[in-house]
C-alpha cells in the first residue's frame, strides 16, 4: 500500500492541491485520503481506485494498471 500512498500524495501535489482539495474533487472524504496517504493498510478498494481514477489510474489485487 505504501507505493499507492506515495503515489497519490505525490501526484495530488503535482496538481496542486491540499487534501481537502483532492479530497472534494474526488468525491471521498477528507479522513479517507489522510489515512490513504499515510499507507492504513485497511482501506476499501473501491475507495482507492475513486482516489486513483483522479490520475487515470485503478488498482486491481497485486498490481496498478492504467485505465484504457
């Protein structure tokens, strides 16, 4: 998880927002991405891929994959 924490945290900055920002665009609440960006290993799949598609991207078990 901490490869998928280190991207989102990195990509959310390249874009320029806060948390908060990322947060409300992605439809996801602000605890959520906290906890995302911090590496909870527990977290909701879908959730995650809502915070993924942000980037074009979604997880699957194993591996991330570009949307096509």
């Amino acid at each position: 998880m901490n490869a998928i924490a280190d991207y989102v945290k990195e990509n959310r900055k390249k874009l320029g927002l806060t948390q908060e920002e990322f947060a409300m665009r992605a439809g996801l609440g602000l605890r959520f991405v906290r906890d995302l960006e911090q590496g909870k290993k527990t977290l909701r799949l879908d959730k995650v891929n809502q915070a993924l598609a942000m980037f074009g991207m979604e997880t699957v078990p194993g591996r991330i994959a570009h949307d096509e």
